[in-house]
C-alpha cells in the first residue's frame, strides 16, 4: 500500500448506477489448467478461480452483467458466455467488487471480440481499476477478488477431468 488511507485513494472508475446486488459473470477459459482454477488436492473438486484468471487487458477484465443476460429474448445465462467445452465460469456480486476498491462499468458491443453480434456482448462490462496498480498491489487485489464471499461457479464444463 502506498500509505494512504482508504479515504484517501484515488476514486476508481465506477458506475454507481449498477447496483451493488447485479452479478457478473467471468468466463474462465480453461477449467482443466490451475492458472485458471484452483482445485482440492484430494478430491479435485473445483475449489474457487485462480487469482490468474482475473489479469486485466489494457481496457479491464471482461464480465457479463446477468440482469442484461436475463433482459435478452430469449433469456440468457452463465451457460451461453461459454465459447469453448473446457470453459467454467464464475459469478460474484458487484458490492463485494466493489468492497475490494474496484469498479464495474459498461463495455455493450465490443468490437475487438470473435463474435461481436453474439447476443451475449449486449451485457459486457469491465471490471475497473486492476490497470492503474503497481506488481504488488495488483497480485495482492487479484487474489482479493477471487476469493469475493459472493465467488461461485455459475457453469461448468460437463466433460470430466
């Protein structure tokens, strides 16, 4: 930490007009890969994502708002965000985001994706804020997110690992 108070951090570019209750979604690209998913040692089940999965492009981390999803005809899900068989993908609250000092802003119709009419893009966001830290704090940040007390798995993969 840079020795500023919490009141004292810049402010993070945020949509106070989310509200803190709207779950987003993460596509996690490969289930079966530990830079992706941390699992159990024992029992292999999927224990929550790894803090890698949440490495920011330069405009933030893609997520997908579930109330948009739902507002699609016909309603979409976690289920539709998948793109590959090996993808999972994980839900957590926009307040429990938010709580670790992070924003979430609107991001409809990306152009720089492989589908850009997939219905899916009409719920795109970013998660705000991971770009503007330094190495430490942005390993330290990551790690808080996946570990958000909202985190669960919204799919996964049906084929077995």
């Amino acid at each position: 930490m840079t020795g500023r108070t919490p009141a004292t951090q810049p402010p993070v570019d945020d949509d106070p007009d989310i509200p803190g209750e709207e779950i987003v979604y993460r596509r996690l690209a490969y289930d079966g890969d530990s830079a992706w998913v941390v699992r159990d040692q024992i029992t292999g089940a999927r224990v929550k994502p790894a803090s890698g999965a949440f490495d920011p492009d330069p405009d933030g981390v893609s997520v997908f708002r579930r109330s948009i999803l739902a507002e699609q005809d016909p309603p979409l899900g976690p289920g539709n965000l998948v793109v590959d068989p090996r993808n999972s993908v994980v839900g957590f609250t926009v307040a429990d985001l938010r709580s670790i000092r992070l924003g979430v802003r609107d991001d409809p119709w990306p152009e720089d994706v492989s589908d850009p009419k997939n219905p899916i893009y009409a719920a795109h966001a970013l998660i705000k804020g991971l770009n503007e830290l330094g190495t430490n704090q942005l390993k330290k940040r990551r790690k808080a997110l996946s570990e958000l007390p909202s985190m669960a798995f919204a799919h996964v993969p049906s084929l077995s690992r």
